[in-house]
C-alpha cells in the first residue's frame, strides 16, 4: 500500500481581486521507503499541494475545492483539525526552505527540538532532552549537548537546516515532506544536506516528498519525479525516465535550464580595465578582538570585455571584494586601478564621476529595489544624478532602457511588488545599466531566482555584456552558473584567492583540493554520467 | 551592558539640562509674577517678599543660584506655600499619582493585549474590526471628555461607582483609572495586533503549526514573546505619560496627585514649583524609557548576546 496517495487533489484561492486556482486535479502517490520529487517553479502549485494536506493553506483565502488524500488509509482532507494535528508533526513532518526564517529567534533549539516530542509523545522533559541531544548529534552537530541551550543566530545557514531535520525526524516519522530545503544554501553545504536526507531516509524506512524547483537537485536522490506546472501535474517518471525521454514540453524546458556547458571562449585580448594589487578589507567588530579580514591581500586583473566569474562559499569574502572594487565597502590596505586612475585615492566628487562608470548588480531583487518608487522613477535616478540626459529626453532614454532589458514598456508606471522575481531582477539590470557602465560587479545576480528564469537572465546579461562591451565581475556560489557565463575564474576561500585561469581549465583540471570539492558539490551529478 | 547604560545615561542629561533652561527662561517671560494678585500687595512688602526668594538679583544669576541648588537635589521653595520646599510637595504627590498610573498602566495592558491579540488572530473580520474601531474612538477620545461620560454613566445614572476622590470611598479609584488608561489601551491594542500580525506570518510560525502545535500555544508560545517586543518598548514612555498627563484626570475626579499641584502653579507662577515638577517629570521620563528599551532588547536572545559581548 503506498504511504500516501493523493487523487485529484485541487485548490483554489479567493481573494477580492478574484479566484485563482493554484492546484488542478493533481495525484500522486508516495510510496515508504522512497523518495518522491515535485517539480516546479515558483507559483506551481507544488508547495501548495503538500501544504493543503495537512491544513497549512491558510483558509481563506485558500479553499480545497476536492480530491482526496489517503495517508495509510484515512484521508487526510476529511480529518478534523484536531485529528490533522494529531498526524502533523508525529507521522507527517515538514523541512522549510528558509533555515534563517524557519526556527523561531525567541526561543533555544533545545526548546524548539523538544515541543514535538512533549506534545505527541508526553515525555518529560529531561527524557526528551536525551533524545533531542542523540538526534542533534545523528544529523552532525557538533557537541550536541553545549548547541541545546543555544539560540538559531548562533548556527550558519547550514546548522540550522540540520537542526530542522532533527526537529522533523524526532517523532521518527513515516512521511518527510522537505519543502525546498537546500535552496538557501550553499552548494557544498547544499550537497552534505542532500546526502544526509537520503542517507537518514534509508536508515529510517520513511518516505519523502521532496519538493524542488531545481531538476538537478533532485537527480540523485528522487525515485519518482513529478513535475507541475500551474497547478496541473505535466509528467511524471523515474528520473530516467524524466532526464532522458521527456514528453512535456515545459519538462525538456526545465531540463534546458540546468546551467550546463560554456562561453565559447572568444579570445580576449589581455587589457586590463582594473588592476587590484594586495587589497584587504579587514573589518573590526567592537566585540571582537581580531580584525575580520573578509579580503586578505587579494590581487588580480579585470581585462575590458571580459567576464570574471568569482566564486566562493558564503563568508568567503567575495562580496566584500567586489564592494571593495566600487569603494563602497572600506579598504584596509591596497590599491585599485580603474582605468589607470587608484580609486582609493579618490573623494567627493572624482569618485561620484567614477560610481557611474562602475556600477552593482545585487543577489535579491526584493530587497534591493525601493518599495515606494514605480520602475520609471527608479530608472530615472540615476539617470538625472549623473546627467546622462535631461528631462526632454529622459522618458525615450528610460523606454530604451526597458527595451534593452526585455520588460514591456507598459509596465513603467508599476511598482516593485508587481513583478516577479525575475522581472525585477531585470529592472536591476535595467538600472545599473543606466549610467552606460564599463564596469559591472555583478553579485549573485540570479541565485534568488527559479532556475528557468535564471538561465533568461544569463543569457540576458551576456548578450547585454556584448552589446555594451561590458566588463563584469560575476560572483556566484553556484559552480554550473559561473562555467557557463564566465571567461576566467577565480576561486576565494577564506578572503584569499586559491585558485584563478580560464573557465575551462580550472573546471577541467582544478589544482587546489578546494576547487576540487566545490566542483564535486555541483547537484546533478547523475545527469552528466 | 553597563556601557550601553551608561551611554544613555550620559546622553540623557543634556535633554534634560535643555529642558531646564528652556523651563526656567519660558516661565519667567511669561507675563505676571508670584506676587501679583488681584488683591493689592504693599510695595515694601512685596519687595521683602522678591528679596527672600532671590527674584530681585538680575536673571541669569537666578539661573545659575537655581542651577546650584538643583545639581544638590534642592529643587527650591514653594513660592506659594510658603514653608514648603518643593520636593516635599512633590513627594506628597507622587505616591497618589503613581498609584493612579499604575492602574491605569495595567488596565491599558488587560485590555489592551487581549483586544490586539485576538484582533490579529483573525485580521480583516468582524473579530478585528470590532475591536480595532474601539481603539481608534479610544485613542480620539481625549480623557476629559471620557472621564465626564463615564461619571455621567456609572456615577449618575446608573449610582454603580464614587465619582470623585481617592482612597475615600471603596471604588473611587475604578473610574479615574479607567480614564486615564483607555487612551493607552487603545494604543497598545494597536500595537500589539500589528506586531502579532508580523510575527504571525512569519516561517517560524509555520514551522509551530506543521509540529502540530494546538492554535493557542502556536500563539501563547511562539508568537507572543515577539509580537509584544513593541509593546514593552511602548510601556517605558507610557508610564512616564501616565504621570506627567495626570493632571486632567487628577482634576476631574479631584485627586490630590501631582498633576494638580503642576497646574495650579502654572496659574499661580510659582516658578520654583513649575521647574521643579518639569524636571522631575523630564527625568523620569528618560529614565523608564530606558528601562524600557533595556527590557525590549533583553528580550530578544540576539540583541542579550551583544550586551553580553559589550560588557566584557
């Protein structure tokens, strides 16, 4: 008997501005001791299915207009709230995306590991604490017993995550449903999370739904892979069955996505437009004794035209070096050539007049836009700061501008929560383009985004890069991204750099151990053999 | 810690000498005199009067004379009652109007957090707008008003509660108090629904309910200590409030607090008596304000680690 099975599950929203049917007819079922992939893009519906189940839609706005769900018998959608809090938590257990938003700050991870158990168990709890300290220790937190009484702040991103599994997997379970769980994270970091869900569900006997909008996560561990697409469920498969004969057409585009392959390298003549000798930018916490030195005596060369992929963990110091770059982050030590000019010599104005030649691209396209200001006024900034054009000219300047970036120009008087995610990384683009930069630091740029709409936006900033003649920086965690947009690489580890060449060399042939075990990180293995 | 509290300490005084010597100057060119009444004074006799009470020297050295006594804690004379310094008026006053703001302050906080609470539980119904339209017509409702309605109601009409005094009658501290504090509970109210309404749709909040959380521990356990974080922070500047705006209800239900000695010295220029309770009420209103901002960032675990790491 499957451990669960879903028919015709469909939910529908209903909000003042109309109804919106977010899950059509979907069914699927989860059998024990597998581990079964929805695939999606955001908006997809695949969160929304598994959330319903479980009465974690909240209602309304959310309503499930029928089908049903059959976990080890009892339907799921039929149960009272109370029965379904029963299950939640004891025999159906949740991971979130967001290890940073998904633990409560208020409370200790020992308070937080130990609710489930207290709850649906009634244990004391000294007896919980035991076994929350066994578990913490399973999923690879170092000195369990000390980490209990601390606080989520205290842990990286990729703790936290393992702190979630222990949470989940402490009433031990028959159904993981992991929402997104690697997304925020590393690849390195992502690659030992993955490794510990599929190795604690063969230890454990549990199924899992593993929910994605990556298909390259998903190649290793899925036994099953359904894919979705607006509510309706388009193809489902082995993982054979999904990467080597898919039917559906928005399949074979998701699997166009995968970042896959490279720049055909064009030469490029060496030319350097930025000479970077022996930067440091140390910071000095008041608490801290020791200088954080986020970039400790990097030196390198950024020829016009060309694409410098950086890459790095999280806490490696490439963000800070490409701020460093632009002076906006402060420089301890060092110089910084553009264009034959040391910019850390300049002040005021002279560097105002450089800030439009160099401009940033930033990770979140959420944040990094001004709720208040409509697309228009944003491009109109710096446009009028720098005095690229004036007034007459400026609503055919900023038309231009959102030709360049793909956004209709009808779009000009919205504002930024009227996007998606990729339309505004798209007026960033947009943005940092205004000033007709030579000189771009592009930080992260599509991490935040689903990877079919990141894959648009790399092909967007090169062809952009090409027709400006642009020089870019492009810092990136993720391996597959930076081979395909980059023409040399450089690898930061802890503030220095450990490795740099062409893009094809260093993946090729990586030297240093590091660069080896980020590029042994990058998901979908199993689709490249 | 400690420094952080020292800093604000520190930062705290030179409001306070500003509002002593914008106090001190406002006071004294404001038209008339301690001495002036409608009855007439005897020239001499108001002469000996200005000598005894220094108003005869030029002004900036009543200033500085006045400057003295104060960094003594002597906050001068009573000018209208004579033989009475003002810090012990003060000090008859405070316990009163203290008491009074106590209640009024824990008043606010029941109804206050229980209405924005269950407000926030479900937004945008009935179960939100009720009480959310109570707050509004309580924070509009300035208190002189109020108190009359309610004296009118439960004093007269209905002969449930005392209408006037202190301490007098078993009751008589239920209407002055309830008057004093609805305009705060009405804020708090506000306050407490929109900071439980952030925290509510926060991940962590999901998280509690997919461990099957019941609602009520959901939103006793895992909601409140973050959604009241504003609310703390609001107690310190409303109790400081309570104090200071008093003296409408003092009047009104004739409670011999310290509002009361404020506003009649206001009407008499008794200058000594006006500085006095200024600065008294100045300073404790920078006081519970820190303690209040100490309290609220105590509260989240990420803030204590850097107070810890900055005592060090």
């Amino acid at each position: 008997m499957s451990l669960l099975k879903v028919d015709n599950l469909s939910v529908s929203f209903h909000t003042r501005n109309g109804s919106h049917q977010a899950v059509k007819n979907v069914s699927f079922t989860v059998e024990p001791r597998e581990i079964t992939a929805i695939i999606g893009e955001s908006g997809s519906g695949k969160s929304v299915s598994c959330y319903a189940m479980l009465g974690l839609v909240p209602s309304p706005p959310g309503r499930i207009d029928g089908g049903s769900a059959l976990f080890e018998g009892a339907d799921l959608l039929a149960l009272s709230e109370r029965e379904l809090r029963a299950i939640r938590g004891r025999d159906i257990a949740m991971i979130f995306q967001d290890p940073m938003t998904c633990l409560n700050p208020f409370m200790t991870i020992g308070q937080q590991l130990i609710e489930p158990l207290r709850l649906h168990k009634g244990l004391t709890a000294k007896d919980a604490k035991v076994r929350a300290i066994e578990l913490l220790d399973e999923v690879g937190i170092r000195s369990p017993a000390d980490t209990f009484d601390s606080y989520p702040h205290e842990f990286s991103g990729g703790m936290r995550q393992r702190v979630m599994i222990a949470m989940a997997l402490i009433n031990e379970p028959k159904l993981l449903i992991a929402d997104e769980p690697t997304t925020a994270l590393d690849v390195t970091i992502q690659a030992q999370i993955l490794r510990l869900i599929a190795d604690l569900q063969k230890n454990r006997d549990i199924g899992v739904l593993f929910i994605s909008h990556d298909l390259a996560v998903v190649a290793d561990i899925a036994d099953q892979i359904i894919v979705m697409e607006q509510g309706v469920m388009v193809e489902h498969g082995s993982p054979d069955a999904i990467f080597n004969h898919a039917q559906h057409p928005y399949t074979q585009k998701l699997l166009a996505a995968i970042p896959s392959g490279h720049r055909t390298a064009e030469r490029i003549k060496p030319d350097p437009l930025i000479a970077v000798s022996h930067l440091r930018t140390w910071f000095y916490p008041s608490n801290v004794k020791e200088p954080v030195k986020a970039v400790d005596d990097v030196s390198l060369e950024i020829h016009r035209g060309e694409v410098l992929g950086l890459v790095g963990e999280s806490g490696s110091g490439k963000s800070t070096l490409g701020r460093s770059l632009l002076r906006l982050a402060p420089i301890t030590e060092g110089s910084v050539v553009f264009d034959g000019i040391d910019l850390t010599q300049l002040e005021g104005n002279p560097l105002k007049t450089f800030r439009r030649r160099m401009q940033m691209i930033f990770q979140d396209p959420f944040a990094s836009l001004n709720p208040r200001m409509t697309v228009y006024d944003t491009l109109a900034e710096p446009l009028l700061l720098h005095k690229i054009c004036d007034r007459k000219s400026l609503d055919a300047t900023i038309a231009t501008l959102m030709d360049d970036v793909g956004l209709a120009r009808a779009f000009i008087r919205k504002y930024p929560h009227e996007f998606s995610g990729g339309q505004r990384q798209r007026i960033a683009i947009g943005r940092a383009l205004a000033t007709k930069p030579e000189f771009i630091v592009a930080d992260e740029p599509v991490s935040a985004l689903d990877v079919t709409i990141q894959a648009q936006i790399l092909e967007l900033l090169i062809a952009l890069g090409r027709e400006h003649g642009l020089t870019m920086l492009f810092i990136s965690h993720d391996m597959a991204v930076i081979r395909q947009i980059a023409d040399r690489v450089m690898v930061m580890y802890q503030g220095k750099l450990v490795e740099q060449g062409d893009t094809e060399e260093v993946f090729g042939h990586p030297r240093e151990a590091y660069t080896q075990s980020l590029l042994a990180s990058i998901p979908g293995a199993a689709l490249s053999a | 810690m400690l420094r952080f509290m020292l800093i604000r300490i520190l930062q705290a005084l030179p409001v306070i000498f500003v509002v002593i010597t914008a106090t001190f100057f406002l006071v004294r060119s404001a038209p008339g005199g301690p001495f002036d009444q409608e009855k007439v004074v005897i020239p001499e006799v108001k002469k000996a009067l200005e000598a005894q009470y220094k108003l005869d020297l030029p002004l900036h050295e009543q200033y500085f004379a006045y400057l003295g006594d104060l960094a003594q804690g002597d906050l001068g004379p009573s000018f209208k009652y004579p033989g009475r310094s003002v810090n012990e008026i003060l000090f008859s006053g405070l316990p009163v109007t203290a008491e009074l703001g106590f209640y009024a302050l824990l008043i606010a906080l029941c109804i206050g957090v229980t209405a924005g609470v269950f407000a926030s539980l479900r937004p945008n119904t009935a179960q939100d707008y009720i009480p959310m339209s109570f707050a509004m017509i309580g924070i509009c409702m300035p208190s002189f008003l109020l108190g009359p309605l309610l004296v009118l109601v439960f004093g007269i009409w209905l002969d449930w509660l005392p209408i006037t005094g202190w301490g007098d009658i078993p009751g008589d501290k239920i209407l002055p108090s309830i008057t004093l504090g609805s305009a705060y509970a009405a804020y708090i109210a506000r306050l407490s629904r929109a900071g439980m309404l952030e925290i509510l749709s926060q991940d962590y909040i999901r998280t509690a309910r997919a461990k099957g959380l019941p609602e009520w521990l959901v939103v006793t356990r895992h909601a409140l200590r973050g959604g009241l974080i504003p609310v703390i922070a609001f107690l310190g500047p409303a109790f400081a409030g309570l104090l200071a705006g008093s003296f409408v209800v003092e009047t009104i239900f004739q409670i011999p607090g310290l509002g009361r000695f404020y506003v009649q010295a206001a009407f008499n220029r008794d200058y000594t008596m006006i500085l006095g309770t200024t600065v008294f009420l100045s300073t404790l209103i920078v006081f519970f304000n820190l303690v209040s901002d100490i309290a609220a960032a105590w509260l989240n675990p990420r803030l204590r680690a850097q107070f810890k790491g900055g005592s060090q």
